[in-house]
C-alpha cells in the first residue's frame, strides 16, 4: 500500500510539472507577447510605424510578426532587420538578429514602406494603446473613428484591441478649386446644404408635433449619428474654405441645437 501511495505521488508530481512546462516556457512562439502602444502616422502616400513590443513572461527572442508589405524597411536601434514576408506580414526572428524582448521592458521596432492604395491592416498581438495620425489631401473614411484637427491633419486613438481585429482607411480624392469652375464649386456646397437641412428640418418637424419623445431608443441614435456627421461635414469642409463664415456659423448653430434636443431625450431615458 505504501508502495502505490508513492507511485500515486510521484505520477501526480510529474503531471503537475507537464503543466507548468506547458503553461511556461514550452507556450507557442510569440503567444506571450502583446503591444503596449503603436504609433501609425500616413502622410504623402508614405506610413512610418513605431511598435513597442512587450512581454508577458519574461524576455523573449523567439519569433515576431508585424503587419506589413514585403518591401517594408525595418529598422531597430539604428541597423535594419531581416524578415520573411508572406502573405501580408513579415516574421521576424529576433534572436537571428540579435534582439530580445526584455523583462519588464519593451523593444521598439521602426517600420517604413509606401502606401499603394488604401490603409489595411490586421491587428497581430493584443495591442494597449494605438495612435494613427493621417495628414492627406484627400478625405479618409474607414470602420475606426477619425478626428479632424485642422491643416488636413485627422487622428484616432484605439485602445485594447483584441488579435485579429482588422482597420482599414479608404481615401476619397476631392476636386481642386483650381480646375473646377465656380458653378461646380457652389453646386456641391448646395448640394451639401440640402443634405443637411433635409436631415435637421426632419428632426425639427417631429421634435415640433411632440413625436420625438414617442421615437424609439434606436431612431434617436440614429439621429443623433446624423446630427453628428452633419457638423463633421461641415467642419470639414468649412476648414477647406468651400462653405462661407457666415453660412457655417448660422448652420452650426442650428445643428447643435437640434442635436441637444435628441441628446436630452436620450439622456431622459437613461
């Protein structure tokens, strides 16, 4: 008996130190690493990269991927880095280049290359903090929230992104006042107003025969997100001198007036 109850220790033991093994140093490559932050700055069809690499056990030199075109320049500390490209990404073996992620630190990589078209790119790691800045002539749309700043100049902070989470950015070219006619030129802007108007004077009507407290939960947001791209439309395109002071002001007015009304029946029901 005493026999088996060692057996029976001595096997317990081993699977428990499998486990550790497991959950320790044999995880698969890269499977401890995360991103701390990533700075992604798009500026005359050029996109430079700073990504901090960090680890969660440790230091680490096995092996990287970050996403990136197969003729992208990756430097760190000064001397460029080897890498096989496939299928949209780039491996890197930090240990074959002499790098490491240490502990309780974290290794920053510089990334270059040429933006062919538009902004795609696949989240690799869990990623803390990401920071785009994008200055383009042409306007950027994509499925991540852009912040217009002035000079042509549009951010966007994301926090804690999850792996495999996707971003793209499309850029829409504008027409240049210099080759376009000024009938052209104050055809759009009206075409712009109408838009607009059309949207706030349908608020305001129902807002008048009292149905906007009988809209549901989801027509106020609805609302209230048209509302909010109506003044970014205007900000906008107020910024490129294509709408007048005087016609921006006495818009702007309006629209944040009829925003406060959807807001505070939003909020009414919170």
């Amino acid at each position: 008996m005493y026999c088996q109850n060692v057996k029976k220790l001595a096997i317990a033991f081993v699977v428990g130190a499998l486990l550790l093994l497991s959950s320790g140093s044999y995880a698969a490559p890269g499977s401890n690493v995360k991103i701390e932050r990533e700075e992604i700055s798009i500026s005359g069809g050029e996109v430079t990269e700073k990504i901090f690499f960090a680890s969660t056990l440790g230091s680490y030199n096995g092996t990287i991927n970050i996403w990136a075109p197969s003729d992208c320049k990756i430097e760190c500390r000064g001397s460029s880095i080897d890498g096989n490209a496939h299928d949209g990404m780039v491996d890197i073996n930090l240990g074959a280049n002499g790098l490491e992620i240490p502990s309780r630190g974290t290794l920053l990589l510089n990334i270059t290359y040429t933006l062919k078209n538009n902004f795609e790119y696949t989240i690799l790691y869990p990623t803390d903090l990401m920071e785009i800045t994008i200055k383009a002539a042409d306007y950027p749309r994509g499925n991540i929230p852009l912040k217009y700043g002035g000079n042509s100049i549009y951010t966007s902070n994301l926090t804690a992104l999850e792996k495999d989470t996707q971003i793209w950015i499309e850029f829409i070219e504008q027409q240049s006042s210099e080759n376009a006619s000024s009938i052209y030129i104050m055809a759009g802007v009206v075409a712009i107003f109408l838009a607009v108007i059309l949207i706030a004077f349908a608020v305001r009507r129902r807002g008048e025969e009292g149905i906007l407290a009988k809209e549901s939960t989801e027509a106020l947001e609805l609302r209230k997100r048209l509302l909010t791209d109506a003044l970014k439309t205007l900000e906008i395109e107020h910024e490129k001198k294509k709408i007048p002071d005087a016609y921006y002001r006495s818009i702007k007015d309006y629209f944040k007036k009829e925003a406060i009304k959807v807001l505070r029946e939003i909020d009414r029901r919170r």
